[in-house]
C-alpha cells in the first residue's frame, strides 16, 4: 500500500527542552533517511519546551522541506506527544525515537529491514543499559517480565521508544496516560507480528531525564489497566463474575457450615463463631457487589463500543463477496433499471477494493 502523500518513511521525534540535542539529531537523521532513497519525512514534536528547542526547530524547519514540526501548546507528556506525531504522520513506515541522542539514527535501516521480513513491529531492545542500577535498570526489568508475561509479546524491552511501525497499525492505536510503553501489547490484540532488535543506549549528552523512580508505579499501574482492558473489555462480567461468585460461594459455604453446626450437630466445631459468621455475612455482601459491578461493566463496555461504533475484531484481509450476490440483495433499489445502476455502482466499488 503505497501512503496518498507518497511518503514512504515518517520518523516521529518528540522533544521536551533538548536545545543541546535538537540540531545535532537533525544532522544523523538527514543524513542516514538521504542513504535510504525513498520520500521521508521527519515530525519534529515540541512538547511545550520552554527553552530553545522550538527556535532551533523553527529554523531547521525553514531550510528543510523533509521537517514538520508539530507544536503542543504545553508540555503534555512523551505518550501525547508521540500520538501527535503519529497523527501527523503520511509515510507507510513510521518511526518513533527519543530527541535526546539516546537513539542512534543509523541503526534505523536494521528496523526497516526487519519490516520488510513481513513484521509490523520492530522493537529497539537496549541490551546493554548504561542507566543505574537501582533506580533504573531494576524496575525496568521487573516491569519488562511482567509486561512479557501479561500481555504474551515475547519482548525484552517495552519501555524504549525506539521502535518502527507500520501505518495502519500503529495509527488505529489510541493511547492514554503513559501507554506508549504498551503499543505492543494493544497491538498484539489486533495480531501484529511483532519482533525486536538490539539496540545501542549511549548516554544522555546533553540536559538531563525527565522521569524518576516513581515512574515505576505508573508503569505498574498502567500494566494493571492494560491487562484488564485487552482480556476482559468486551466481557467484564468473567472477570468480576468470577471474584462475585467466588465470594459468595465462600460466604454461603461458611453460613451453611455455622447452620448445621447450631441446629445439628448442636457442637461448636470452631472457637470463634462470631467470626466466622461476619465473614461470611461480609463475603456474601461483597459477592454481590463485585457481581453487580460487573453487570454495570458489561452495560459500560456496551455503550462503549456501540456508541463509537468500534469493532470488536480487526479483518487483515476483507475480499468482496461475488458481484451477483451483491446484486441479489438489493433490496432497497425501487425500479428494475435502479437496480443496475447501483448493481453497475457496486461493480466499480468492489473491483477497486479488492486488495491486490
Ligand atoms: N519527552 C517529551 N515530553 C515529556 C518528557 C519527555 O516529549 O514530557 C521526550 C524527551 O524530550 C525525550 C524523550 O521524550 O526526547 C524521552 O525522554 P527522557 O530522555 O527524559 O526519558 P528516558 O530516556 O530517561 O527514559
Ligand atoms: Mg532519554
């Protein structure tokens, strides 16, 4: 599929106070998109920088055709931000990357490469990590199995940006909060084929991070949405359903059990009796609000979906049903010649929609 601009590769760059690493970025990236001789753009994505970042954007953009730059009115944040380039974005490849020279421009070809294999996604995997120990490389490991393990995208490295897309895939994508980390996991729903490439991770140059440790408890928190989201958001009764019955079922047991001990056996089997028929009072309250939360869950994923129309599936392939069948259902056409004409409109419209 060929992008309507003509554009074949789209690197998406969002920058938040890096006038140390603008300029230079610019250069690497010109240079190693010219070896490639294909129409590239790059989207520079200012995120509200309050030093230099947007003159010298400014004037890299008035020399260079190839450069858009998209300006955020504040700074909204890394996922925002690289939403706003992939919006802008025309190329049929697009590629994301950090602005602060973490992300070396000429391992880009290694990513087109592995896309041309037949893969939507490539993911960059920061082998070896410069970054300290304690507060960087740790959490990022933890967060990294977890998300592998959750989501089933057997990848190393979740947090990098530096990844290369396929259009339709990554553009159908909504992001919230901080879920650029998860693009994998919200693409695998719609089976992407998703591989990863070791990548460099030299040293920040110039300015400094601009997240801390308590990243780590967004990221976990945001795992918790994610995982929810792509296995139950469609069924949220199985999984309160599950926790409600459970509960209940517990209570009931242990109400039962207190029941045939008083009128039957007429024996205390348990020393604390008060105990245990509050639990099962509680449990059996809770069963049934956890169920009722998920009855209103199933009635919010419904208006959800319907209300925007969203599908619940994503076709890779949609072929046309035959010509004559189309013709057969024409139900609403009022005179004979009606139907041939919108027979003969179908005609045209479904010839040109066949994927070649
Ligand atoms: N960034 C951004 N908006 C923000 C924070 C960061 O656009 O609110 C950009 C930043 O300029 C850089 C990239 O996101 O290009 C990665 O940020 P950073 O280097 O601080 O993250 P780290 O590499 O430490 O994970
Ligand atoms: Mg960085």
């Amino acid at each position: 599929m060929k992008a309507e601009s003509g554009v074949k590769y789209s690197v998406v760059v969002p920058l938040y106070n890096e006038e140390g690493s603008a300029a230079p970025l610019y250069i690497g990236l010109t240079e190693v998109m010219r070896t490639l001789e294909e129409p590239y753009e790059i989207i520079f994505v200012d995120d509200g920088s309050t030093d230099r970042t947007a003159d010298i954007l400014s004037e890299i953009h008035e020399t260079d055709q190839c450069v858009r730059i998209v300006s955020l009115r504040r700074n909204f944040g890394q996922t925002p931000a690289l939403k706003a380039g992939f919006d802008a974005a025309h190329g049929e490849v697009i590629i994301s990357m950090d602005g602060d020279l973490q992300h070396d421009p000429a391992e880009i070809p290694a990513f087109i490469e592995k896309l041309n294999d037949g893969f939507d996604i490539v993911s960059g995997w920061r082998r070896e990590r410069k970054d300290t120990w304690l507060t960087r490389r740790l959490p990022s490991r933890i967060a990294n199995w977890m998300m592998s393990r959750l989501s089933g995208v057997a990848l190393h490295d979740f947090g990098t940006t530096f990844k290369a897309y396929r259009r339709e895939i990554i553009q159908n994508i909504q992001l919230y909060g901080e879920l650029h980390r998860f693009i994998p996991a919200l693409a695998r729903w719609s089976g992407a084929r998703i591989t990863e490439i070791p990548i460099a991770n030299p040293p920040r140059q110039h300015g400094k991070s601009k997240y801390g440790l308590s990243r780590t408890f967004r990221v976990f928190l945001d795992l918790l949405s994610t995982k929810f989201l792509l296995d139950y958001s469609t069924r949220p009764l199985h999984f309160f359903g599950f926790f409600g019955l459970s509960a209940i079922g517990a209570g009931t047991s242990s109400g039962l059990l207190l029941l045939f001990q008083k009128l039957i056996a007429h024996s205390a089997i348990f020393a604390s009796d008060g105990v245990l028929a509050f639990a099962a009072i509680a449990l059996i309250l809770a069963g049934v609000q956890i169920l009722c939360l998920g009855l209103v869950s199933e009635i919010v994923s419904r208006t959800y979906y319907e209300s925007q129309k969203k599908p619940i599936y994503v076709t890779r392939v949609a072929k046309r049903p035959d010509l004559h069948l189309k013709f057969g259902q024409e139900a609403v056409a009022s005179s004979e010649e009606d139907r041939f004409s919108n027979a003969g409109a179908d005609r045209e419209k479904s010839t040109s929609l066949v994927p070649k």
